[in-house]
C-alpha cells in the first residue's frame, strides 16, 4: 500500500520520552533549529535522521510522522 508522510509527530514523542528539543539536539549534535523545522513540518527527516532521532527516543523512524493513505 502507498503512503504519503503526513505531520509530524516528533515533539508528541519528545513529550513521551520527556525529552526537550535542546536536550536532543545536544545528544544528536543537530542543531535546535532544523529539529524545530521537522517539528513545523518545514523540512523532512532523512531516514537516517529518523532512525537517530527515533533510536535516542526509544521508538521506531516511523512513530515519527502520520502516515496517509495515497490514491
């Protein structure tokens, strides 16, 4: 089935892990302001962006995003 990538659902998972935005940029060495972009919905996760962030916060690259079904 195809997928189109919907919002983002990283600060709802920052908020599980309670982890802050600053908190995981200093663990990943991103800076603060592209995870606020993947927050926004202004920029798209790499997969292996993903993977990192969703390692860090204990969830899988896909606990990340919405995920909508495409026609």
């Amino acid at each position: 089935m195809k997928v189109e990538i919907g919002r983002s659902l990283l600060q709802e998972r920052m908020r599980e892990a309670s982890v802050s935005l600053e908190e995981l940029a200093m663990q990943l060495r991103y800076k603060p302001e592209r995870l606020a972009d993947y927050i926004e919905g202004k920029r798209i996760m790499p997969l292996k962006t993903a993977v990192s962030i969703a390692r860090t916060l204990g969830c899988t690259a896909e606990a990340l995003y919405e995920w909508v079904p495409a026609d």
